[in-house]
C-alpha cells in the first residue's frame, strides 16, 4: 500500500468519525429533550460512568490504552455538555 492511499484511508476514516460524532450529537440532543419533558437531569453519573468502563473494556479488546479511550471520551462528553443545541 503507498503512502497516499494510506491517507486516503485515513480521510475517509476521519470524514467517517465526523458523521458518527455528529449522529451521536442529534441522539443526545433526542435523549435531552425526552429527559427534560419528562423532569430528569441532563446529567447521569451512573450511565456516564458505566458507558466510560465499557469502552475503556471496548478500547483494550482493539488494542487502544484505555486511558486514552477514557481521556478522548471524556473530551467528547465535555464538548457536548457545552454545546446548547
């Protein structure tokens, strides 16, 4: 493989996270609103912690540190819970 279409590869692997990012970002706008017409928290501490272990098991089974799962998780949660919409 040369090394063009390699990041050629790796484009399409990132245009292909921007969409996953951004399909993710309409679902947890959807869960919001459910949550708020129905009087709940934006925030679930046991869910947050729970999804964070999964993919932190998730990211070792692929070979990935699992503090680096945890810290760029976290980084998408912190981007979210700032965005208003």
């Amino acid at each position: 493989m040369t090394l063009e279409a390699i990041r050629a590869e790796i484009d399409a692997t990132d245009a292909q996270l921007l969409e996953l990012l951004a399909q993710r970002g309409r679902l947890v706008r959807a869960a919001w609103a459910l949550k708020q017409a129905a009087g709940m928290e934006r925030l679930d501490v046991a869910r947050e912690a729970a999804v964070l272990l999964r993919l932190r098991e998730r990211g070792a089974a692929l070979g990935m540190d699992p503090a680096d799962v945890e810290r760029i998780w976290r980084e998408i949660l912190r981007v979210r819970a700032g965005s208003t919409g």
